[in-house]
C-alpha cells in the first residue's frame, strides 16, 4: 500500500480548509428570491451611507437580475419587481441582515416604498457587457451622490462616491482555482470528519422545514402539494423528496417569509441539493454520517456545476443543481465514486439546455422535473449504465465533459439569454 506523503497531507488539509471556507461563504440564510434582496440589500447599503431619503435614484442592472427580479413575490409584501425591491432596501436603509433583508418588514416600510416607487423617483437601465450578477443603485440628496455595487456574488456590496467613476465591472478573479474538480471533492467527501459537515443536515432541515410548511398550507401554483396529494406510493421516497422540494419553492417564489440555506446564489438551489438527499436518508434509515457526506457531496457537485456555467445564465440553474442530488441519491444508495460519474454523465445528456426564463412561480415545476431525472439519473448510475462518450455533448472525461458545459453556457447560450430576457418584456412586463 502507497503511504500518503507529507507534501499531500498537506495538500488535503489545505483542501479541505478551502472546501470548508466556502460552504461559510455559500451557505447562507435569504428570505425571498435572492435576486430581489440582493437589490433591497444594495439599496439599503447605498441609504446607509448617504444618510438622508434620496431625491434621485437610479438602478442599473444586468438582464438576469432584471428577469430574476420581475415575477417573484416580495417577502411580507404583495410587491413584485426590481423598483420594489430597491425601494425596500432604501426605506429600510440598514444592510446589517444581509440577503435576509426582507426578513423583518412592517406596513409602514412597505407604505413608505410604494411612495417611492410611485414617486417616479426611480428610474432603471438595462446595463450589457457586464457579468450577471451585477447590480448597481445610484442615489444623490443634494450635492451628496453615493453608488451601492453588487459584482459576481448577491451578498458582496461595495459604496462608491458616484462623482468618482468606476472605470470596470470586470468579474473579479477565482478565488479557489483548482478546487472544485471532482477527484478534489470526492477525497473532501470520503475523508473529512463528521462534526466538520454536520451542520449541513441541520441546514437541509431549515429548507425541509420550509417544504413542509408550504405542503400543508399551498402556495402558488401549489406543484408540490398537488404531488403530495397524487396517487404515488407513500413509501415512494423519490416522489416524497420531489414534491416536498417543489413545494418549497411554491412558498419561497410567492413571497413565503420563511427563511431559506441557499447555493450557489439561489434558494431554489439550495432547496433542491437539501431536501430530497435529506427524504431519502432519513427514509432509508441512513447514519448522521452518511447523511451529511451525502449531503456534503450534493452541494459541492452543484457548486461546482455553477462554477462553471455563473451563477445567473439562460441555463436554468435547478438542472445544475440536481445534478448535485442526484450524486447525493447515489452516495445514499451506497455507490461509489465512479458512480456519482456516470450519473452526472446522465444528468447532463438529459437535461442540458433547460433555460432559466427568470425566477418564478412555475420554477417549482422544474424542480419537481429535474428531481425525477435526478432519480432516475441515478439509478441508471448504479445499475452500471450511463449515456456513451460517443453520444451527443458527453467526452471520455468527466472534466472534458464539464468543459464542453462551460463552453455551452457561455457560448452558446448568451444569445439565448437575450433572446429571453426580449421576449419577457415585449409580453408586457416592463422592466420592473
């Protein structure tokens, strides 16, 4: 047997030091669609620093905050769209509660935005050329003028003086090359000790306890419920793990005030690496332990899918997230790394090029949708069977076939996104 060197212990536990400062980072509590209380955030991060209730505001943001911002419910409110949110922030004006801004709203907030946003005080423009996740509110009190930024990550806000230009929007650089591979993760997965990943059920229970809320009460177009109220099995662990995760984001897209771990940026995505690996643990009797490694490896897959497609694209970020559970289904069902291979294989030859037409009512819907693939994602994985290499966008190598995802969703599908985004105002939505 090889002995592991002290070059690579070393190697490992600078690893697994990364891996762990990063879920700190990911996996963080929002009320609401992110995309929303990321504009209320900047918004309350810009009053707060100018200090008085501005005469003149202006947001700027890319096309998929925009699209994520025009069809959600407003946390506490019966508000929608970007000039809402942005009108919140700035009512609120203290950015200490982060993406959970939304949290705490009264009436008199809510009267005090709808004013504003009345007021036509604010104005919005559409910004091209700059990453996804950007968002920037300008706004000025007499001679006073402060710019709130959000670049590349929701909950990261940057002030400015908005007389001094900001000359780039450039995404800033990785600040983990090399990390998210999957032989990176899969050694974090199989090694790292329990009490370090733990949290992770405790957060998937605040996403289940969510689910279970919404299943009894009905939100939205009430996908989830109306599964939980089929004809399926009981025992159908599958179908439980689907319909409580649709169910979630019913709640979650209608403006439920109950809080939510998010990945990668999202709710929903965090909803759907959570809940259903969590159902099926719990339903097959599975230890802490393999429940939080299932859970480990289902969030990091997914993390690393976003990686390499952004956080905000025309590639609906569910499908990238459920190919982290189905890896978590497969790691449950006692499957090995290889495994977890071919059913990422699968994922991505079935549901690659499933868009992302803004954040949603019926993106409950997709999540239900890709749960299933992801189910069935794996068991094909584990009966030994996966699409071939020969077949479509798949390689020979896992990593070739991530690169060709890359190239897809920045290639391919910046168009798309567009062409969306086009289609979405001209129904009538506006901007707002």
């Amino acid at each position: 047997m090889n002995s592991i060197t002290e070059k690579q212990m070393e190697e490992i536990a600078a690893d697994e030091k990364s891996f762990l400062s990063l879920f700190q980072e990911e996996l963080v509590t929002a009320m609401g669609c992110t995309e929303p209380a990321a504009v209320a955030l900047a918004g309350a991060a810009a009053r707060e620093c100018l200090g008085a209730v501005p005469d003149m505001i202006l947001i700027r943001a890319s096309r998929d905050i925009i699209k994520n911002t025009m069809n959600v419910g407003i946390p506490n409110t019966p508000l929608k769209g970007i000039t809402a949110a942005a009108a919140l922030g700035i009512v609120i004006g203290n950015p200490a509660d982060g993406l959970n801004i939304l949290s705490g709203l009264s009436e008199k907030q809510e009267f005090a935005a709808v004013q504003l946003t009345r007021s036509g005080t604010i104005k919005l423009e559409l910004v091209k050329d700059v990453p996804p996740v950007f968002i920037e509110i300008r706004i000025g009190k007499g001679n006073k003028n402060i710019t709130a930024l959000i670049v590349d990550k929701h909950d990261r806000v940057e002030i400015f003086d908005t007389n001094k230009e900001i000359v780039s929007y450039q995404t800033k650089p990785a600040e983990r090359a090399g990390l998210m591979t999957p032989e990176k993760i899969f050694s974090f997965v199989n090694t790292v000790r329990l009490e370090k990943i733990e949290f992770l059920i405790d957060a998937a229970e605040v996403n289940l306890n969510l689910a279970e809320h919404s299943a009894s009460v009905g939100y939205g177009i009430k996908v989830g419920k109306t599964m939980l109220n089929g004809d399926h099995n009981e025992k159908d662990l599958f179908h439980l793990g689907a319909s409580l995760a649709a169910a979630a984001s019913d709640a979650r897209m209608a403006g439920c005030s109950k809080p939510v771990i998010i990945n990668s940026g999202s709710g929903n995505q965090g909803i759907t690496v959570s809940v259903p690996v969590l159902v099926l643990a719990r339903g097959l009797g599975k230890s802490r332990d393999e429940t939080a490694r299932a859970l480990c490896l289902s969030q990091l897959i997914a993390l690393m899918l976003t990686e390499r497609k952004d956080r905000l694209s025309a590639l609906c970020g569910v499908f990238t997230a459920a190919v982290g559970t189905g890896a978590g289904f497969v790691r449950i069902m006692g499957g090995n790394d290889q495994a977890v291979i071919l059913c990422i294989k699968n994922m991505i030859g079935n549901l690659m090029g499933m868009i992302c037409d803004g954040a949603k009512g019926s993106c409950a819907l997709k999540i239900y949708t890709c749960v299933k693939a992801a189910e069935l994602s794996a068991r094909l994985a584990m009966a030994g069977n996966s699409i071939p290499d020969s077949e479509g966008i798949l390689a020979d190598r896992l990593e070739d076939t991530l690169n060709i995802v890359e190239k897809i969703s920045h290639q391919g599908m910046v168009p798309l996104d567009e062409t969306i985004l086009e289609v979405m105002i001209e129904k009538g939505n506006g901007l707002v």
